[in-house]
C-alpha cells in the first residue's frame, strides 16, 4: 500500500461504500465539524447538512478542505452518490474511455455518470484528473437531474425481466472492496440514503411550473439578469446554468452576483450546489430563512441583497 497517497486513500473513497460484514468504512456517527471549517464558515451549514446525513464527509485527517477544487472523477463519485437516478444510456462493462484504465478507482463512478446522463466525453476521453468549472458543473447537475431541457436526450435501454445491465450489475458489485485497503481508509463522500418524495415515482421526473415559465425566456437574458460576470459563461452552458438559477440551485460567495463561472468548483461549493439540488428534489429539507447562508443561494431574494 505504499504506493497510494494520502490524497490517492482519500479520493478512492469517493466512489466506495462497504456493506459487507466484514468491515465498513462508513463511521457510526458522521463527522460533522471539522477543523478547517469555523463556526462562521459561509458554506458550514451547507456541510454540515450534507455531512449529518452521511453524504458527503471529510479526509482522514479530519479536515475538510472546502477551497480545495474538485476534479471530474471526485464530481463523478459525488454526484453517484448523492442522487440515485435512471439509466438513460448503456456502457459495456469494461471502461469505454481512453484516460480511464479498468482499474482506475473512478472508473464505476465515472461509467455509472456517464450512464445516467450526468457527464460526458470527448473524443473517448474523460479528463478524470482536470477540474471541474463551476460552469461546467451546474450543466452536469442540470442535465443529469433532468431539471432542465438537455440539448439531446437518450434513451433508456430497454431490458427484459430478470436482465441486468452493466450498471445494475456494477451497483450490485461496488459494496465491497480488499479489506487490506478499507482499513487504511476514511470516507470523503459515502452514500446518499434518501427517500423519494412520496408523491414522486421512481421513473417520473417533473419540471416544476417555476422552471417551465423560466424556459419562455432567454437563457442569456436569464443570466445578465443575476449575474455581472454572465459574458463569462461558455456559450454552451448559459442554458443550464439559467435552469439552475431559477431553480435556486446556485450558491455565491461572498458576492451572489458574481459566478466565476470558469473558476475551478470548491469542495465548499460542491457542497451547496448538491445540498440545494437535493432541497429541489425535496429529498431534503431548505436552510431556515434566518441562516445567514441563505443570502448567499441564488434566487428570487438575489437584488433585495444587493
């Protein structure tokens, strides 16, 4: 085990959870402080949300690094674990990318966002490594919660009784791992055990009548409206990123108005993000209107705190 860092133990935890009897990496209670994240932390209560709940956690040093950037393979495990959505298109089972060997510690968490529509390559590659923009994630959330009308949607694959496809069979397969290797780690996100809401079945996704009405306005006067850096935003994206702001989706700090939509994505932010997607899923429940972290999610109240 020598050759895996501090960094490489803690960023294989990203896309593991245990559940043999064996061993568990999941702790018996979740961490919810952390050293680096003081009681006036802007994004503490986004964290803490996320955190008591056992979906996202901290390094094995007990820190939590909320500046450090995130990179797509961490978003990959992130967003397979926060949201347990449909399978939209097929992969076979061994990695399709040119950058993603088999055997990489990413590669279930990778397949499986590609396969529910979350992430995409290019030209097979998947740029595991490369952060994350902020931009770029927001389209990511979008178009994977299906929040938001994609630029092409897939269909799912249809399946007979009692056939599995590769990524039932990797859900079935990704509980259990070398004991040799959970007992030098520590869980950075762990799996996300929600219920859905009652009213909402497992295979109906609804854009609420809020988005709907966004949709008759242009995405690109949507986005000047909220944000002053809004020509920064790839051509690309401006349509996801103005879903997500309708759909108070997007957290700002410290000025709201301000995306910094090509800057790298912070864990801090990661977690708003995923915090406020989960409330509009209503798997969640909002931040209390009197934590001041609520000033800083973008929306409706965005001008009256200018």
């Amino acid at each position: 085990m020598s050759g895996f860092s501090t960094k490489d133990i803690a960023l294989l935890s990203l896309g593991l959870t245990v559940v043999a009897p064996i061993v568990s990496i999941a702790p018996a209670i979740a961490q919810t402080t952390f050293p680096d994240v003081p009681q006036n932390y802007w994004a503490r209560p986004f964290i803490e949300s996320l955190t008591a709940r056992n979906i996202i956690a901290g390094y094995p040093d007990g820190t939590f690094r909320p500046e450090q950037a995130v990179r797509r393979d961490e978003f990959a495990a992130l967003v397979r674990r926060a949201f347990d959505t449909e399978q939209v298109r097929n992969l076979p089972d061994a990695s399709v990318f040119n950058d993603v060997p088999e055997n990489y510690w990413a590669n279930p968490a990778i397949q499986e966002a590609y396969e529910q529509g979350f992430m995409d390559s290019e030209n097979n590659n998947f740029r595991p490594r490369e952060e994350i923009e902020r931009a770029q994630a927001l389209v990511i959330l979008m178009r994977g919660l299906n929040l938001a009308p994609a630029q092409t949607q897939a269909t799912a694959p249809q399946t007979t009784p009692g056939q599995t496809t590769p990524a039932t069979r990797r859900r079935a397969q990704r509980g259990t791992i070398p004991f040799a290797i959970a007992s030098l780690m520590q869980p950075v996100f762990s799996a996300v055990n929600q219920v859905a809401p009652a009213q909402a079945s497992p295979t109906q996704t609804t854009t609420p009548p809020e988005t709907q009405a966004a949709v008759s306005r242009p995405p690109s006067e949507i986005v000047s409206d909220y944000y002053v850096d809004a020509a920064q935003i790839p051509p690309n994206a401006v349509e996801d990123v103005a879903r997500a702001t309708e759909a108070n989706i997007v957290v700002n700090y410290p000025n709201v108005r301000v995306l910094n939509p090509t800057e790298p994505l912070s864990r801090a932010s990661a977690a708003a993000w995923i915090h406020q997607a989960l409330v509009r899923l209503g798997r969640i429940e909002p931040l209390t209107p009197n934590v001041e972290a609520t000033n800083y999610i973008v929306g409706r109240s965005t001008f009256e705190n200018q």
